[in-house]
C-alpha cells in the first residue's frame, strides 16, 4: 500500500509514529547511558566505602599490635569484613554490566583482598602463639632468673646480660619489633662463664629454651608482618585508583548523557519539521491544484485535466481531486450536449425557413395563375357580351 493510498488520519497518525519512534529510540539511548552511569556512581560509592573501612583496618591492627587487645584485633576484622564484602559488590556490579577496564582492575583488587585476608588469618593465629609463651614471662620467672644471678654477685657480666635479654624479650613482646627479639636472642646465647653454678645453667638454658620456642613464631609473624605491609599499600591504591577511574567514567558518561540528550532534542525537532514539512507540502500541493482546478472551471475552461497523482490516491485530498475532475468532466459533456441541441435546432430552423420560402414562393405563383385566370374569364365574358 502506497502512501498516496492511506487516508489522512493514518498519515497523521504515521507521522506521529515516525516522531515517537524517535524519542523512544533516544530515551532507550539515554536510560542505558543514566543506567551505566549510576552503576558507574555506586560503584565508587562502595568503593570509598570500602576505601574507609580499609583505613581503619590498618589501624585497629596497628593498635592491636601495639597493645595486644583483642578488641582492637575485632574491630579490625570487622572493618576488613566491610571492605571486603563492598569490594565483592563492586566486582559482582562489574560483572553484571560489563565494565571491562574497571573489571579487570577489581579483579586485582579482590586477589589482593583475599591475600590480605590469608595472611591476617595467620598472623592472627601466631600472634596468640605468642601471647601464650607470653605467659611465661609475665609470671615473674624470667625476672626471677635475673634477680637470681645478678644478686649472687659471682658473676655480675651474665647477670647484666641476661637483664638485657629479657628487657629486650619484653619489649618485643610489646612491640612485635623483630628486631628486638634478635638482640634478645643474641644475648641469651652467648658462652656461658666457666663455673657457673648448676641452678643458674639451669635457669639460662631454660630461659635459652623458651626463647627457641619463641624463634619460629617470631620469624613467621616477620614474614606475615612484612607481607601485610606490602600488601597494605599495593590494596589502598587499587582502591584508589579503582575510585578515580570510577569517578573519570562516571564524568564520561555524563557528559555523554547530556550530549545525547541535546542530540535527540534536535533530532527530534529536526524530524517534526521535515515530517510537518512532508506532510504540509503534499497538503497544500494538492489543495493548490484542486484550487487552480476550480478556478479555471470557473473561467470556462472545463478542458482541464487533474493530474494522475492526485486521482490514483484513496485519501481524502485525493477524493475531493476526483470529485473535481468528475465534476468538471461531466460539465463539459453536458455543455458539448447542449451544444449539439442548439446546432441541431438551429439546422432545423433553416429548414422551416426555406420550406416557408417555397411555400411563399408558390402562393405567389397561384396568384399570378389567378390573376391571368381571372383576366381570361374577364376577356371571355367581354367577347361573350359582345
């Protein structure tokens, strides 16, 4: 079906078609643009969540190694348990909606988050090794052992010593400063004086003792220390950076929404004017010719001819076009008819007046005949008197 064919209603109604097609089209444009960006807007929402909560992880951990409170261990697990799950969130909206750069870069972010989790795990777990070997120390035997030897005055150097071995067992006990331990260990181990009584080798080697049983788990918790320290930072950035590149396409993707939003506004306006152009020009295109029809009808002119275009259509315009052209048509063969009458009434005329001729010609003629008669019975009456 052409569209010269479709009533004017239904044009009107395509053209609004055309219209609302196009604004769908551009809203669909703008709802998957505001869609992204807003996932784009949680995203870094979460994610400096996550951020915040990662900040005080470090630092109820670094409060919990300073003064071994196992509050301070619970609200650090508690704030990694928080980054952690908005870290899963972020990635499992990433996921969802394809983010291939930010995605990649989560995925790094979570690998690094479940490492840092493994390794609090086990440097959890040593630094309660150590509180109980703390316990032999707390309870005075250590101190005793020092008081022992120092007091006895035979040998003063090891008393010394051995002072500065537990000062410095205590403080890394306090501290967890790997460093400290080292010092302690040295000095506990240095060779003991010739003659040193049977209690205080005892006490010495007992103290040397506990001090190898300490040694492990201080070497551990210094790889597990130092782990954590370098992964600490290496998650903060990415964190980071996660956040910015979140912000930066968030800013994209609005700047884009609203240059799309401007380019459906004119796009818009653009096809409301050509479709109103369209559809106005075929109006009056065919309601000037339809004028031109009439007016030259009425000028006497009924020879005119409506073009094809405008009678081969079924629309309204098109009708009143063929009521024209049928109108006009009929006027001239009606005009052509009357026409003929008159020529016939006039041929007609002619001949009643050549009959009205002869029959003149031919009274004529019997009045002649007459008059010679009626002299020739004038002259026979005359010659008959006589």
């Amino acid at each position: 079906m052409s569209f010269m064919n479709l009533r004017i209603r239904t044009k009107l109604y395509l053209a609004f078609g055309i219209v609302l097609l196009s604004v769908l089209v551009g809203f669909v444009f703008i709802f998957f643009l505001n869609r992204r960006m807003n996932v784009a807007a949680d995203v870094e929402s979460e994610i400096r969540w996550a951020e915040s909560n990662f900040t005080f992880t470090r630092f109820y951990f670094r409060m919990y190694n300073s003064y071994f409170d196992e509050k301070y261990l619970f609200k650090a697990r508690a704030n990694f348990d928080s980054a952690r799950l908005a870290v899963d969130t972020v990635y499992d909206w990433l996921e969802q909606n394809d983010f291939a750069d930010l995605k990649g870069r989560t995925r790094e972010l979570v690998q690094s988050v479940n490492r840092y989790a493994e390794v609090m795990d086990r440097y959890t777990v040593l630094r309660q090794q150590l509180c109980g070997k703390k316990g032999a120390v707390d309870d005075g035997r250590m101190q005793k052992y020092v008081d022992e030897i120092s007091l006895s005055g035979l040998y003063p150097q090891l008393g010394h010593i051995s002072s500065q071995a537990v000062m410095y067992l205590y403080r890394y006990l306090d501290r967890v400063d790997y460093d400290l331990f080292l010092h302690a260990f040295e000095l506990a181990n240095r060779d003991l004086p010739t003659g040193l009584p049977e209690w205080a080798q005892t006490k010495t080697n007992n103290f040397r003792k506990l001090l190898a049983e300490i040694e492990p788990i201080a070497k551990n918790l210094e790889k597990e220390h130092k782990e954590l320290v370098a992964i600490a930072p290496q998650i903060s950035d990415e964190i980071f950076d996660i956040a910015e590149k979140s912000y930066a396409y968030r800013s994209e993707l609005q700047e884009r929404s609203q240059g799309l939003i401007l380019w459906v506004v004119l796009i818009l306006l653009t096809t409301c004017f050509i479709v109103t152009l369209l559809f106005s020009n075929y109006l009056t295109r065919t309601l000037h010719a339809a004028v031109a029809h009439i007016q030259r009808a009425a000028q006497g002119d009924l020879i005119i001819e409506v073009p094809r275009k405008f009678l081969e259509g079924k629309d309204e315009i098109c009708q009143l076009a063929q009521a024209l052209d049928h109108m006009t048509q009929t006027m001239a063969s009606s005009i052509r008819a009357i026409i003929s009458g008159a020529s016939n009434v006039s041929s007609a005329s002619g001949l009643l007046s050549q009959v009205s001729q002869q029959l003149s010609q031919g009274s004529s003629e019997q009045a002649a005949s007459a008059e010679e008669i009626g002299s020739a019975m004038t002259q026979m009456t005359s010659s008959i008197n006589a």
